[in-house]
C-alpha cells in the first residue's frame, strides 16, 4: 500500500493482543443457525438473503437484490443490535452472511462469528502476531468462505483457514516474511477451490506478488509477480535491478469472471515513489492484470498510468459490468482510479484488455491527454516529481478515490463513486539510497509525505468548501448522473447499493451512516454512530427481515487525511480527532414497516 500521510502512531509498533484467543475453537453456542457449505455454484450466483463475499458477488457490483428496504421507510430505520470489536484503529471489513451466520473480521488479526439475527457471538478468533512487527496499516478487509471453511490474512503475511461452526485453525500459510516489510489486509478471493490473495509493503521496497492457495491445504497453487522480471515479456519496462524493489503491490480482493475463468487484480505504484529512480512504463504497476485462474499467467491488462511519480496505487478490482454503448454490446471492466479518471475497458474471453475511454471524475492535471485508441497518458513535465525535482500535482497522494469500493446497480443502471476532489499534492523526492529489509523505502523525505497536502489553486479556504462526494455515472452513456458533496470532509465510504435503488455510505468526518436516493442522490436517512464508518456495508435477510450490516471504527488513512485537511482549514470549522473503537451496526426497519414497499 501506497499511503502514509498523517496523523500520530503511522508507524507504531502493536503489540499483538492475547484477547479473545482463549475463545478460538470454541464450539457454536446454542441459537437458530444452520450453517451451509459454501460452494462455487453459490459464490457465483449468491442468494438475495445472503452476503458471501466481499463485494456481494465474483463481478464486484456491491449490490444487494434485497428490496424490502425502501425510500419509504427507511426513515425507520433502527438499530437491532451492535457489537463492540474490543479493538481501535481502522475498521474496514463488510460484514459477511451465510445462512444466519455472519463473519467479521478486524484489526489485530480478529475474526468473530456472530449469530446475525441476534448478536450473540458464536466464536471467535484472535491470531497472535509477533510482538515486534510493526504495522504500517493496521486493518483487515474480511474473509473469504468456502466449504465450511472461513479464511482470512493478516498482517505478517499469512492466510489463516478456520473452521466455519468451531473457529478452529485448519491450517496457516505464511506467504512472504514479514520482516522484509511484507504484510496483507485483502479480503481473500476464493474461487474453484483455491483462496488467492496478493502482498503489500511498496513502500518496503518490496517485489509485488499474488498467489493462490489450495483450499483444503494451504500449498501453494501458483504465484505471479506483477512486477515484471527476467523471462518476462514485459521485463524491459525496468532498468537495470529495478525490478527486484518495483512494489506493485495487491491489497484489494480481485474480481472473477467464472465464464472465462479470470480473476482481475488491481496493482498499486511502483517503488520508490520517485519514478526517474526505476526509468520504464514499469509493467505491472498500476495497472489491472487478468490472470488464469488455473495457472495464474497473466492473460492481459491495461496501465492505467505509466512510471507511476504520485502514490497513485490502482489496487481497487474493476467492476465487471456488461455495457451497451453506441450500439455495441460491451463486456466492460470500469474502475473509478486514484488517478481521478473513471476508466472503461472491454474484456475478453482470451484475457487481453482494450481501452473504450477514460474520463476525469474530479479535476486532474497531470495527464495532458490520453491516446484515443490505447488510453496511455501523455504527462504534463512540470507535475511530475523527482529526485531533488518539486512539483505540485492534483488529485494528493490519496487520489481521486483511494480504496474504499464503489458500487452498480443494475435496476438503476448507474455506477456509484465515492470521490475526493480539491486536495493536492506537493512533493520532492531524494536518493532512496541501500534498500535495508523492513524499513521505509519511498525515497521521499517523511517531512515531505506528512506535509504534502494543499488545497487546489482558486479554492476559497475562509468558507466550507466541497471534498468528498458520492457520484453517480451511466455507464452507457459515459455521462455523470449526479453528484452529492460533503462540505470540509474527505469521503472514505465504501458503497452499498439495493434492489430499492438506495446507497448505503458512511466514510465522512461527521461519524454519519446515511441512505441516499440512488436515483437523485437525495439524503433520505442519516444517523451518527460511536465512530467514523470506513467499513464495507453489506445487506442479508433472515425470517423475511431485511438487515443492513456495517462496521464503524476511525483510523489508518481516514484519520492521517483528516489531520492533513485540519492543517489546511480554520479552526473553528475543523474535526477534532474522532474516535476509535469498533463497533458492529445491524439496522433494520421495525415493526409493520418492514413489509411497506
């Protein structure tokens, strides 16, 4: 991962918490839950009832059929339990549902089985991670299922298999050492019997990768580096050793196409962040690959931008949508990029990606044009940073959107973005000088990444201004629908959309979880919760009663961005710290309103 800017503890050591371990192994306590394996026929089309995966399905939609909720009542809405995690720091995991059984993972390596209707915690499990490891982002993204088997990362590198009803370790992998300076937060995706997860730890130095496990085992399957090295055909993309500190590293789990066999993994930016330190288009960085999922070749991709000189990671898997634009029927992967452009790509059943268009969804000035036919960006020179080289660049670090999902929704027909606009960035690189294992190796003065926001020339500071938004844009037109603003704050809220053409976000600095309008993107509900929501939402149904599912709990980039923005507003209109802990939320319309439609 791509993103240091901030806030205090960036780099504090966490002592692993024994909490909880106790209880791991523990059997199911008695309640109304009847678990059901998990199948591939039933990742790739999931029950309405059920959220089995981090997006909801293999195409990354975010989108619940569930229709019981509605613009009509989810004024209504009300909590029907909540949960406290017992750990601070960023909650960023859905919470996951099978059959009345909902799985959710936290920071500290913790997963906890909970019954869903209820609250009532089934089990849970906390892995002990090493005393002297030091987290540069503490969160996990949640599990993946299979079988009756729950698999989750964590952040020393490894991928831990429990079992569903019992919370006991089936195996554990360690993937890479995390005394390199790898780690993981992905969600794990889990496909034809293999659980396949990628690295983080660019900023290490590290040579980015994405392995498949085979699910019963743990034995590794196949691992691909998505930095390209000798034997290679991309390898003439890096100079000289280049390659073996390129980071790419994969940090969001991937999409699935079952018809055509591909996983489509984004890739973050090449290490260090200097680009004329690694000279090259520096293939696979920044970029979407489409790999075999029997073999794990890469089969094709696109560059969303080359030689990447702007911490803009692109880890974020594209939406598989399937598109009709000027009469043609397209089988399109879209992705809202850190680099501020929405891209639209044309997939293939062969693996190889072609370029449809790219178009900036907030103000961008470092592309001075994108080629028609391939979609490679032809750079403005002066916003480009460099080894003693400054420059001033828009979208920040953080981009136009950072990893926070967005969503489709197939009855409205429209593509929702939760976007950053009018933050900048300004940077200067130095000499990254000897790689040393485990340590900070950006080749940017930490001085400089934690002072580096700006607000973008011609912004009137002295009123609230716009930040973060949610966008709503048509994918076959290419156009955007709406858009509504949030005022002095960053938006870092993953998206839910529903069968009732509602959204379900949080991500800003009020602490509020919100309904909007998928149609008009009017706020129809709000209420505010113990703490920031940076947690993917989900949406499940149990005796006919539809839930809406989330995590609240402030930290990692959310915070460090908001320290950034303090820095840059007056006083009186700025966010003191908000504050940490973890909480579960369930809501649910009560009483007779739960049937209205």
């Amino acid at each position: 991962m791509s993103r240091l800017v901030g806030a205090r503890g960036w780099l504090a050591a966490v002592a692993p918490s024994a909490v909880a371990l106790a209880l791991a192994g523990a059997p199911v306590q008695a309640g109304p839950v009847d678990y059901k394996p998990v199948t591939d026929q039933r990742l790739a089309n999931p029950e309405p009832e059920n959220w089995l995966q981090y997006r909801g399905n293999y195409q990354s939609w975010g989108y619940s059929p569930l229709d019981q909720i509605t613009a009509k009542n989810v004024t209504k809405l009300v909590p029907a339990w909540s949960l406290s995690t017992g750990v601070s720091e960023g909650h960023q995991a859905p919470p996951i549902v099978n059959n009345g059984v909902m799985f959710v993972t936290t920071p500290q390596a913790q997963v906890m089985a909970i019954n869903a209707r209820t609250g009532e915690i089934l089990w849970r499990y906390q892995k002990e991670l090493p005393p002297e490891l030091s987290q540069l982002h503490p969160t996990n993204r949640g599990v993946g299922l299979y079988g009756d088997s729950v698999y989750m990362t964590t952040t020393d590198s490894c991928v831990v298999a429990l079992g569903a009803t019992t919370g006991k370790v089936k195996w554990e992998k360690c993937v890479a050492p995390w005394q390199d300076g790898y780690y993981m937060t992905l969600s794990p995706l889990v496909a034809k019997g293999k659980v396949v997860v990628g690295v983080s730890g660019g900023e290490y130095g590290v040579r980015g990768f994405i392995t498949a496990l085979d699910a019963e085992t743990g034995n590794e399957a196949w691992k691909t580096y998505t930095v390209a090295g000798p034997g290679d055909p991309a390898a003439d993309t890096w100079k000289g050793d280049s390659w073996k500190t390129g980071g790419g590293s994969v940090w969001i789990q991937g999409s699935y196409d079952p018809a055509a066999n591909l996983a489509y993994f984004g890739t973050g930016n090449g290490g260090p962040w200097t680009p004329d330190a690694r000279p090259g288009d520096n293939l696979y960085t920044s970029s979407v690959v489409a790999l075999d999922l029997d073999t794990g070749k890469i089969k094709g991709h696109h560059q969303y931008h080359w030689n990447d000189g702007w911490d803009w990671d692109e880890v974020s898997a594209p939406v598989l949508i399937d598109i009709e634009r000027d009469g043609k029927k397209i089988p399109a992967a879209i992705h809202a990029g850190r680099n501020g452009y929405l891209w639209t790509l044309e997939r293939s059943k062969d693996g190889p990606l072609s370029f449809v268009d790219g178009k900036p969804f907030v103000y961008q000035n470092v592309f001075a044009s994108l080629d028609p036919k391939t979609g490679r960006p032809t750079y403005d020179q002066a916003k480009i940073p460099g080894i003693n080289k400054r420059a001033a660049f828009c979208p920040g670090l953080w981009g136009g959107k950072d990893w926070p999902p967005e969503a489709y929704n197939p009855k409205t027909g429209l593509f929702y973005i939760p976007s950053n606009d009018n933050l900048c960035s300004e940077l200067a690189g130095a000499q990254a000088g000897t790689r040393k294992p485990g340590e900070l190796y950006i080749g940017i003065p930490i001085d400089e990444v934690l002072n580096s926001l700006r607000l973008r020339d011609g912004v009137d500071k002295s009123k609230p201004f716009a930040i973060g938004a949610i966008q709503a844009w048509d994918p076959k037109t290419g156009k955007k629908a709406w858009q509504h603003d949030f005022q002095d704050s960053a938006n870092w809220g993953p998206l839910l959309t529903t069968g009732s053409g509602l959204i379900f976000a949080g991500g800003t600095s009020d602490r509020k979880f919100r309904a909007l309008d998928g149609t008009t993107g009017k706020v129809l509900w709000e209420t505010r919760l113990n703490s920031g929501v940076t947690g993917v939402p989900s949406s499940y149904m149990i005796d006919g009663i539809q839930y809406i599912a989330v995590q609240a709990g402030w930290g990692v980039d959310a915070e460090r961005m908001l320290s950034g923005i303090n820095a840059l507003i007056p006083e009186e209109r700025r966010v003191s710290v908000l504050p940490q802990g973890g909480v579960i939320w369930v809501f649910r319309v009560m009483g007779e309103e739960a049937a209205a439609k």
